[in-house]
C-alpha cells in the first residue's frame, strides 16, 4: 500500500511539471493559454509601447520604429519615427503607418478618441516631414489621426531644452492632458517656475483643446528629477498623476528615500490639490495607474527598498504594487518578485474582477521561470491584490512588455518588444521587434 501511495505521488509530481522539469504552482494552471505571439519589425530597432482598445472592437499599438524595410514599408530613411499599427477583432493587421521626420521621434503613449480616431503622444527632434515645429533639442510631439491613420492635426510644444512627453488622457470636454518631463535648466526658467528653484526635470502638464490648442500649462517638482509616467482622470473632472522624484522641496514635501513614487493630485485647471511620496530608503518607480471599481487607485512599478511603506523585497527589484485612497492615503501595498530584476510597466482592470499586470523579470527561484536575459511577466491578481496566475514568456535574449489590456471577449493582449528568436519567440528581424502576445482561455 505505501509502495502505491508513493508511485501515485511520485505521478503528480511529475504531470505537475513542464517546461524542461520547471515547477508550475497550482494557481499557474487556471491561467489562460498562449494564443498568438509574433513580433513586427525590419532590420533595425522596433519597439510597442503602448496598446489601446478601438471603438470597433480591436485594438491599436503604438512604438516606433528605426527601421525602413521588412514590415515597415512607408519610410525611406532609419531615423526613429512614430509607428501605429491597427488589428481587428481578429488580430489581423489592418493598417501600419509611420510619422515623423529626419531625427529622432519616439510613440510613448496611445488613447482612443471619442470620435473614433486615436492620440499619439511622445517626442520630436525634427523640424521636417509630418513635424512643423520644433522649439528647441526636443519637444512632445501629439499627433491626432483619425481611425484609418490619416493626421487630423499634430502640434509641438517645447523650449530649447531635451522635453520629453510620456502620458496622455482625453479630457472630459473631448480635450487632452499631457504629461511630461520639462527640461527646466535650458529652457532658462519658462514656465510658472524659475529656474533658481527647479534646475533638473519637473513634470509638466498641458491642456489643450479638442483641436491642440493649448488651454493652460503647469509645472511640478523640486530641485531634482521628477518624471511622470503615467495619468488618469478622476470623478470630479481633476487627473492624478504618478511620476517617480527624488526631489524633497518646494512642491515635494516627504520624500522617503532616493526615487519615490510620487503621486500628485490636480483639478480640472491644473492646480495642485495634493501630492503624496510612497516609497522606502531606496529607489522606486511607479509605471501604470488606474482607477478601482470602489473609486481608489492601483499604482504598479518596482522596489529596491525593504523598509518605511516597503514591507518585503524578495530581491535586487521587486514589482511594487499599492492601493491608495482618492485622497492619496496609502491603503494596502504587494511585493511580487524573486531574487533579481523584476518589475511592473502596466495595470488594466480586468471585466472579471481584478488586474492584469505587465512588466518583465530576470529571477529564476521563487517560482519564477526565465528562458534568457529578460522576460516578459504578465500576472493576474484579484482585488486585494493576491496573486491568481502568472506566465512567463520569452526567449533567450531581452524580452520586455510594456503595457497590457483585455479583450471584450476576456483574452488578453500584452505588447513590448524582443531580441529573441527562440524559445517562445518564433523570429527575431532585426535588433529588436515589436512584440505581441496574446493569451485566451
């Protein structure tokens, strides 16, 4: 009898591994199954970043793109331009198109209009091609296009300093909030702020009209770094911001440690209501924000620390996930990691209660499988923030995911870009691809 008890255990073990003798945990069973992963691309460097649902029920990715050959058709130089690519329901690929000019313009952030059409939103170094204006080494670069791809209106706006846009929201009035990093030093102290008070990168905003035009601007930060990452609306018609500072004066009040997730709270004309620092001895940077079914927020990106609002860190990096009130009141906060580099990029709300997380790791204990340098991490986690699922996908060089949504019909869509072509990875065209994966039940 003890001789079957133990054949029949030692058969569980064994149809409860995969992947090479890797151990699967329980919950990684109820997870959905790999449906589609490609990657998109020429001979150069292509990246997805960011990845949007479409009024007709598909969806759009927005990156960019270096290279000029392959499945990129529409340009003839390899300077980075802004790359969308439009998939219908059926994950076909519609259309692609490139924007940009003879230097260096980067897609960082991508939303559905209300008209049907979509925003792209990042930076501009040209003053040719589809850009009109440059002010100065950089500028954020926001491209208004309608649902074929045709540019409605594009508008740049900068000062001679290296501006770099991140994040974009559509405005209740059919508008637009932008969010960036102004290079406060060589615009010589444009702007509400001098530049005695703020001498690196404070987060900038922009409201504009429903056709660009610019409403009002405002600055926030102190003396160091602050860069904003990612914006969502709130319920009373104002925005939250989450950017990552390790600056502790003038609008900064509390900072923890080195970089800190720092969390600011502005109305409808862009003055400031409240900022908050969450964070520990070391750095953290906050990636993707959304808003809660019970009207809080979910803040996700990455830890070093192991103290102050940082319960555990199981490695170099742990991703960090907190929940905070309407108010800015630390709520709850997850560590999820192994022993080495992991992190969160993205959280979406998921139809079926709880989130959906992109980022990427580097840890192979834990539970964690890594087939190479980096891999992509997707993780399902329900509304106290307990781990349901997880997947790791990738090859053998750098796999990253950038950003993540679900499906009407529950599958989910995970993009970033790879260096791989194996393993997971079917082919790699050039230095790096876009990349798409796509999980269903």
């Amino acid at each position: 009898m003890k001789k079957l008890l133990f054949f029949l255990m030692l058969l569980f073990i064994v149809n409860c591994s995969k992947n090479n003798g890797i151990f699967f945990p329980e919950n990684e069973e109820n997870s959905p199954k790999i449906s589609i992963v490609k990657t998109f691309g020429g001979s150069k460097n292509d990246a997805f970043q960011s990845i949007v649902n479409s009024t007709d029920g598909g969806y759009a990715i927005l990156g960019f793109t270096q290279s000029n050959d392959l499945d990129i058709t529409d340009k003839t130089d390899e300077s980075f331009d802004y790359w969308v690519l439009k998939f219908s329901t059926d994950d076909s690929l519609i259309w692609s198109k490139t924007f940009g000019g003879s230097e260096d313009d980067r897609g960082a952030d991508l939303i559905a209009t209300n008209d049907g059409g979509f925003a792209l939103f990042g930076y501009s170094k040209s003053i040719d091609g589809d850009v009109t204006e440059n002010n100065g080494d950089q500028d954020f670069w926001i491209i208004k296009i309608t649902a074929n791809g045709d540019i409605s209106w594009q508008k740049s706006f900068g000062f001679s300093g290296t501006d770099t846009g991140y994040a974009i929201t559509e405005t209740n009035d059919n508008g637009f909030l932008l969010s960036g990093v102004l290079d406060v030093s060589a615009s010589g102290g444009q702007g509400n702020k001098s530049v005695q008070k703020h001498a690196g990168g404070d987060v900038w905003a922009i409201k504009l009209d429903a056709l660009g035009n610019k409403q009002w601007q405002n600055y926030y930060g102190g003396t160091f770094t602050d860069t904003p990452f990612g914006i969502t609306k709130t319920n009373d018609n104002g925005f939250i911001i989450c950017a990552s500072s390790d600056s502790n004066d003038f609008n900064i009040s509390n900072n923890k440690g080195q970089y800190d997730f720092w969390i600011l709270k502005i109305d409808a004309n862009g003055t400031l209501i409240w900022e908050k620092n969450f964070g520990g001895s070391e750095i953290e940077e906050p990636r993707g924000i959304c808003q809660t079914n019970d009207g809080n927020f979910m803040i996700v990106g990455d830890t070093r620390s192991s103290n102050q609002d940082v319960f555990s860190n199981n490695g170099a990096a742990d991703l960090w996930l907190i929940k905070m009130t309407s108010d800015g009141n630390l709520l709850w906060e997850k560590t999820f990691g192994g022993s080495s580099f992991d992190v969160g990029r993205a959280i979406f709300p998921s139809q079926n209660g709880g989130f959906l997380i992109a980022g990427n790791s580097r840890s192979q204990n834990a539970n964690f499988t890594n087939l190479g340098q980096n891999d992509g991490w997707i993780l399902k986690i329900d509304n106290a923030g307990n781990q349901v699922w997880q997947q790791f996908l990738g090859g053998s060089e750098n796999d990253f995911l950038n950003d993540i949504i679900e499906m009407p019909d529950n599958s989910i869509i995970a993009i970033g870009e790879s260096n791989s072509n194996n393993e997971l990875i079917p082919i790699n065209k050039g230095f790096s691809d876009g990349l798409l994966i796509k999980l269903k039940n």
